[in-house]
C-alpha cells in the first residue's frame, strides 16, 4: 500500500496592519532609514521581506535574502549589501523568530538569487 505525504506547507497568516503599526514606531532604527523620509517612503524595503516570506513559505532564509537584496524597494532605497543585510535580519526575525547571527548577515548569498 502505498502512502500518500501531503508536503504542503503550513498557511501563513500575519496582519500586516498590526506590523505596518510596530515598524512606524521602530524602522528609524534600521539603516537607510530617516526620519525626515518618513515611514511611508521606507514601508516597502520593510514590505518586502514579508512579500518574500508569505509567498515563498519553504525558502530558507539565506534564500530569502539573497532574492530581497535584489528587490526594487532596497535598490530604490540605495542600500549597501550590509544595510539590506541588516535590515532582513531584522525583519526576518521578527516574522519567524529566527535571529540571524553575524555569519548569515556578512554572508551574500547570490546564488539563490535567480
């Protein structure tokens, strides 16, 4: 008899209001960012580390980083490699609760970029 492995990932579900609302009072901290900006004009560097993780669920986070470092929000945004770096580390953690030590934020990881 033969089994069959439902290899469907878990749904993700995140309010993206109730993010929107902790990083208006936190993005200043991250680089790149300022105040005389404004949240809205850095929102999307922001946004796209959960675009990433909402839809490419299975993606690893060297994976994720390396395709968010090409991302047009961190490009528009005139991020270092280290800055984005940075800043997804940040993201990320939040969302998945994984910190990312200094190894993983050094690190480019292009070949998962294609």
């Amino acid at each position: 008899m033969n089994a069959i492995v439902n290899a469907r990932l878990p749904r993700l579900f995140i309010d993206i209001e109730v993010e929107r609302d902790y990083w208006q009072d936190w993005y200043h901290n991250l680089p790149g960012a300022t105040v005389a900006r404004g949240f809205a004009a850095y929102w999307p560097v922001i946004g796209a580390v959960y675009d990433i993780y909402i839809n490419h669920p299975g993606w690893d986070s060297d994976r994720a980083q390396a395709r968010y470092a090409l991302c047009a929000a961190v490009q528009l945004q005139n991020l270092s490699d280290r800055e984005a770096s940075e800043v997804f580390s940040q993201v990320w953690g939040r969302i998945s609760g994984e910190r990312l030590g200094r190894a993983a934020l050094e690190r480019v990881a292009r070949p998962y970029a294609a």
